[in-house]
C-alpha cells in the first residue's frame, strides 16, 4: 500500500510538472496560473498545494525535471554520432536544437519574469546557474574537449553563448538558413581551436 | 502658434517614450500598464490614447526611439577610439554594454511577451528586424570590417549572437570577470578571422 501510494504521487508530481511547461511554453510565465495547471493535469488543488505549495515551487521543480530529461536525452542521442570528422558539427546541431525548443524557452520565460520579481529571482537564479553548469559539462563531454588545455574553456563558453543568442533570434523568426550558416563555420572554427590546443608548445 | 503646438506634442510623445521604457526595464511588459506610463509621464490619458491608441503603439514606438537614440551615441563614442590595436575590443565592450542595458532588456521583454501573443508579435516582429540590421551595420562599420570579403559576414553575425547570449547570461548574474575574459579572447580570433579575409587567396 505504502508504494502505491508513493507511485500516485510520483504520477500527481509528473503530471503537475508536464502541465506546468505546457503552460509556460504555450501562455508564458504571466499567463500561466496554478488554477489552468491544475486542470490541465487533471489534479484537484488540494493534491496541488500539497505537492507544489506555490507557483513558483512548481515551475522550478518542472523546469529542472524537463532540463535533466532533455540532457539525458541529448546524451544518449549524441552516443550514435560518428567520432571525427563532422561530429562537431553534429554536437552543434544538438545545442541549437536545445535552445529553440521548450526547455530554452521555458527557462527564459522565468529569466526574464525573475528580473522583474525579487520573489522569483530567489528561486530562478540558483535554477538558471544549475541549467548552465549542465550544459556547460554536457558540451565539453560531447565535444570530447580537455578543459585543462589553454583557451578551451572560452572556446565552450563562447559556443555556448552564441547559441544562447540564436535561440534568442529564433523567437520570433525562424532564420535556418542563416543559422546553418553560422554552425557551418563555427564547426570549422571550433575545431580548428580545438586541435590547436593540444598541440605541444613550439 | 503651430510651432508651439507641434513642440507641445513632440514633448508629450517623448515624456510617454521615456516612462514607457522606465516602466517595462522595472516592471516587465506584464507590469506595464498604460495608466501607470500616463501617470508617470505626467499625461492626461485622452493626450495619450490620441498619440498612442494602444499599448502597443506606444511600446513599439518607445523602443525604436531608444535603439535609434543609444546606436546614435554608441556610434558617437566610437568616433573617439583609437584605430588598430585593441579598436576590436574597444567595439566589442560596445556592443557588450549594449545588451546589458535598458535596450537589450526592453527589446527581450517584448520578444518573450510576442512569443505568446499574436497581435504583439504582429507590431514586433518587424521591430526586432529593424534592430537586429541596426545593430549589424553599426557593428560593421565600428569594425570597419568588409563584407564583400568571404565569411566576414559570418563572423559579424557570430559576434552578435555571442553578445545577446552574454546579454541572457547578465538577467540574473551578473559574471563580469568571465565577460571580460571570454571578449577579450573572442577579439583576438575575431581580428585574425578578419585579417585571414582580407589576404589574397593563395
């Protein structure tokens, strides 16, 4: 009895978390209330506050829950990707994807709303530095790069907020032909920092 | 007479434009109501419906002014720095402050409020474009960079990615020394991503 319980409320909990970014994603953080999530899951309020007491307990448990299943996924999609020639590439495409889909979209939605509310920002920030350090790793590990050599840190950390700033394009108009491009080249470039690196000093 | 009728308008519009800004970087767009921008604007509502009918009209006509007003000075503050070394870096801060000021931020309040609103996103869209080709050809002309050269154009496009996820990166936490290092290395590849254009092709 004791572990069904538990199963109905690991069930209440996801469902909650699943109608929290389908919510976020579809109204965004202003439009999105505990009421509508509540009756998109299927859960009565009372389950709800009991799981999630507010708002922002639920958004932040839904968006690390859907952060830790799109880098799982990530990581067990990029295990099929050819080692050398075009993988960096691939690991590009992979990034790009992760940020104009709902994970980059939800996160951004409690950026921008956490700005503006001290309440939020206390909770959002520690979320949004976790998410990035996550990425950060995940990137490193499928780009095979060594950290310890010099200038390969920056090289992540500006790959990373290049496509940081591609998500931000791809709200509103959706240039792929433009952000292929962009990924064409920075591959090559990267790449070549890459390999750069590991040359011993001359 | 209607001189002084044309400066009393121009005057009321530019009182609304600011407190529109002020109002959307403190509150956010869903903070932002039009009865708080007359009162803080100190004008009448009927003054205001007459020159901005919606919200809208009024957000979007505030933040074109704002980018065509900060391209204007940081064009103006880039006629005093030096050319050749270290200009790249110069321009590069430029643009970095750029996306982590009021523009940047009132830009991003009203792509992620469009993204979920299609009538907002109807007046904004075009809006963003608009800054989006501003800020490039500033961004090209600071770097007195050439874009009949192969992949300048690229590289110009990767910078300004690389700063709006800066600008992301600044919402919450803001990492100046990880900034600052991570500019600092982008000017130097940049400069040799420019200087390689510009060599005949061997």
């Amino acid at each position: 009895m004791a572990m069904r319980q538990q199963e109905r409320s690991e069930s209440t909990r996801a469902r909650l978390m699943d109608a929290m970014i389908e919510c976020l994603v579809e109204r965004g953080w202003s439009g999105t209330t505990t009421t509508e999530v509540a009756q998109r899951a299927g859960v009565s309020r009372g389950a709800q506050l009991h799981h999630y007491p507010t708002r922002a307990d639920l958004v932040v448990a839904a968006v690390a829950h859907l952060g830790a299943a799109r880098f799982a996924e990530t990581r067990e999609a990029a295990a099929a990707l050819p080692v050398g020639a075009g993988r960096t590439r691939a690991v590009l495409e992979m990034l790009a994807e992760l940020h104009t889909g709902p994970l980059f979209r939800a996160a951004l939605e409690l950026l921008v709303a956490a700005r503006t509310d001290p309440e939020l920002h206390a909770v959002v920030a520690p979320l949004e530095a976790e998410i990035g350090r996550s990425t950060h790793r995940l990137t490193v590990e499928l780009l095979g790069a060594d950290e310890s050599l010099p200038g390969v840190r920056t090289a992540v950390q500006q790959t990373l907020d290049m496509v940081r700033g591609l998500g931000i394009d791809a709200l509103v108009s959706d240039d792929r032909t433009r952000r292929t491009a962009l990924l064409d080249d920075w591959a090559r470039h990267l790449d070549a920092r890459l390999a750069a690196a590991t040359e011993p000093p001359g």
